[in-house]
C-alpha cells in the first residue's frame, strides 16, 4: 500500500484495472508454469469436459497481483506530484483464503479490484499496520474468477522507534559494529 496506515480506510476499494486473456498468452504461461493439457492444448474437442483450453489460475492471480503493484505504483506517483510523501509498504505475512471460481478462457477481459476488508496495529512489528485485504477478479458478465483474502504490512506515519531500537538498528547496518549484536 503507498498510503501511511492512518491513512487507509477500511472498505475502501481501488479499482486496479481489466486484463483480456489470450489463447496464445494462456498456452505460453501454462507451458511454462503449469503445463497442464487443459492450460496448453488448442483443440477444444480434447478436454470437453472444460469447454476447450482454460488459462491456469496462477496466471489468472500473477495477472492481478501485476495490476496491483502497477496501481499502488501510480498512486505513489499521485501523491508525490501533489506534493506528499508515499507511506511505506511492506512484506505480506501470507495468504489466507484463494479460490478460482469459473475458468478463465480465451478472450475474457477480467477485471481485478481489491477492497481493505480490516486493519490492525501489529504486535510483533512495531511500527508497522497489518491490512486484511481482499483481491476480487470478475470476467466480463459479472461472474467471479478469482477471490483472494491476503494481508500486507503498512507502516505507521508517526512511529518512532525508542532510542535503544534506534541504535540496534544503527549497529545493525553499520558493518564494523554488526558482530557485536548478539546471536539468537
């Protein structure tokens, strides 16, 4: 997220775009990430069962995630042309919940969204928020995709660590002083 923790509300929603899938992108990423005979195959009459070639999942969620570093990217740029600092995100601690609904086939145009379903301060991390978020992917009549329930650490505007966090991290990043620190 490129917005401080105070900053986000929960139930916000940001819109991240659409993606149309091709037969050709769909093959190309099965054949080398999940080659699976219905993620590869052209001929639709061998695998009837799906309804002819489905694009893998993975692509459908590795397209959505793409989105969604490209608009948290262009809102850091937005806030820095208004003249703000872009809060800072961090690592995500996993996901909980993914689910691939209806397969995606050739020529769909998916569009992602992703909604803050929660929000809480961390306690193992301080100075950091924990975002509970929701990755929401339909096709073009409406119908779900994709649905993921993931979590993404933000950092709190005004934390300051104490002094003795301050010079842990100091000593930490200052290579003379590093084997001092020590070992767990």
């Amino acid at each position: 997220m490129t917005r401080w923790f105070e900053d986000i509300p929960v139930g916000e929603v940001f819109d991240l775009g659409s993606h149309t899938f091709t037969e050709a992108e769909i093959i190309r990423f099965g054949t080398r990430f999940d080659p699976q005979y219905f993620h590869l195959d052209a001929d639709a009459s061998a695998h009837t069962h799906f309804g002819g070639i489905i694009a893998s999942g993975w692509h459908t969620a590795c397209v959505g995630h793409r989105h969604l570093v490209d608009a948290l990217d262009a809102e850091s740029e937005r806030i820095r042309a208004a003249g703000g600092k872009p809060g800072i995100a961090g690592p995500s601690p996993g996901v909980d919940h993914m689910t691939f609904k209806t397969p995606v086939r050739p020529g769909d145009t998916v569009h992602y969204a992703l909604t803050i379903a929660d929000k809480r301060i961390s306690k193992s991390k301080r100075g950091w928020g924990i975002l509970s978020e929701r990755i929401e992917a339909t096709n073009q009549n409406g119908e779900l995709v994709y649905r993921a329930e993931l979590a993404g650490f933000v950092m709190r505007r005004n934390y300051r660590p104490t002094l003795s966090a301050r010079f842990g991290m100091w000593m930490a990043t200052t290579p003379v002083l590093r084997h001092l620190i020590p070992k767990r």
